[in-house]
C-alpha cells in the first residue's frame, strides 16, 4: 500500500521560516511533488524532487532523501498569504499521484 | 486560471437524481485524472486517463462512472450517490512522459452536497 505522512497543522509567525515534513513509504518511486492549496482553491504546484538533495526556488525549498523515505518543504520569510495548506505527493512511477492529508499552516502577525 | 476548468462548481443533488461533473483542459496535456478531496483526508485518486485509455481505477464504487471522450474532456457521472459521497471532486490534466505523471495541474473543483 501506500503511505504518506506529515503533520496535521503548523503555526508560525511571519517573517519566520518553518519546515514541513514529510515521509513516504510507496511501491514504486518516481518523484515527489510539493502543492500548495488555499482554501475554497485548486491545489498549485510548487516543487518536485526525483534526485537526493536540495531544490531552491525563491523563498520555498524542498529537500529529498530517497533512501530515509523523506521530504521536506521550506518556507522563508513567511507572509501571510502562506497560509494554507501544503500536500506532499509520490508518483509511483505507474501514472498515479498518491497525496498525503496536508499540512494547514498558519502564518501569524 | 490554471487552464483546467470544471463545472458545475457547486451541485447538490439527492440519492436518486442523476447528475455530470465536467471537465476541460485547454494546456494540451495527454492525461486527465478525477480526484476526491474530503475533510482530514489525503486526496484520493479515483480515476486516471491517459491518451483517452482509463489506466487506474482504484476500486470507485460503480455509482461513479467516468467518461473521456477526448484528451481535453473528461466527465464523472454521478447515479445514486449516498451522504458520504459529499466532496470536492477534483480534476486534473498533466503531460505524461514514459512513467512520469508530470506536474499536475487542477481545476477550482466541483462541490458536491448529496442529501
């Protein structure tokens, strides 16, 4: 089966930085995506990983280690419109996308 | 505007009615997914399309029925849906490479209420 985890909800303050977690355990790998959706809003993509290491784009980061089953997403600098929920997903490398419940996080003043 | 729309946005309908949610892509992609999205659960992936050919299926009750009659439509059929059905019932296009899904990109989504 498949298995993807990270935490329920997360605070912070803005200006700050927070890290997401998240690890997986799925039959097949084939990358792993990092989406951001506000409420009431479609999900938007904001990263992917195939290969072990660090992916910079801008304030967001997202880490990946293949052999630990791990990921994380990094924001810095955090505003408030980074409130929301961020999902961590795994193509399994057979045309599916398998999610994780998402991480609401909130950004306060 | 991600380039994936869907309608209706918003449907609520009773046990017995029969109702379409629809799909369309205007990004050129070669396949189409229909995913649920329910409270305090993962995203659940219900049916994938690719190059019009359903791949994956994962087990959806028979009530749900997809239909893709082209790369760039893709419909869910609803007949007698029961309560825990209400959702948001998500679509999605991507370009499919060998086994590469791609990046995803998805519609608002359509939320469903069923009394």
């Amino acid at each position: 089966g498949q298995n993807i985890d990270q935490p329920t909800e997360m605070t912070a303050t803005e200006g700050a930085i927070v890290q997401i977690n998240c690890t997986y355990q799925t039959s097949g790998f084939n990358g792993l995506f990092w989406y951001q959706q506000h409420a009431g809003e479609a999900p938007t993509f904001l990263s992917y990983n195939v290969l072990d290491g660090l992916e910079e784009k801008g304030r967001f980061s997202s880490f990946l280690s293949r052999s630990k089953g791990y990921s994380y997403l990094l924001l810095k600098e955090l505003q408030m419109k980074d409130s929301a929920s961020y999902l961590c997903a795994v193509s399994d490398g057979a045309n599916n996308l398998f999610f994780g419940t998402g991480t609401r996080l909130t950004v306060i003043p | 505007e991600t380039g994936v729309t869907q309608t209706p946005r918003h449907l609520v309908m009773g046990m017995t009615n029969k109702k379409s949610l629809k799909c369309e892509q205007h990004l050129g992609h070669n396949a189409m997914y229909w995913y649920k999205q329910s409270a305090k659960k993962p995203l659940e992936l219900m049916f994938v399309y690719s190059l019009e050919e359903r791949v994956e299926n994962n087990s959806v009750p028979s009530r749900f029925s997809p239909e893709c009659p082209n790369s760039s439509h893709l419909f869910l059929h609803l007949h007698t849906l029961q309560p825990e059905d209400s959702a948001l019932y998500l679509c999605a296009s991507s370009q499919v490479e060998a086994t590469n899904t791609g990046e995803l990109f998805f519609g608002e989504g359509s939320r469903l209420t069923v009394l």
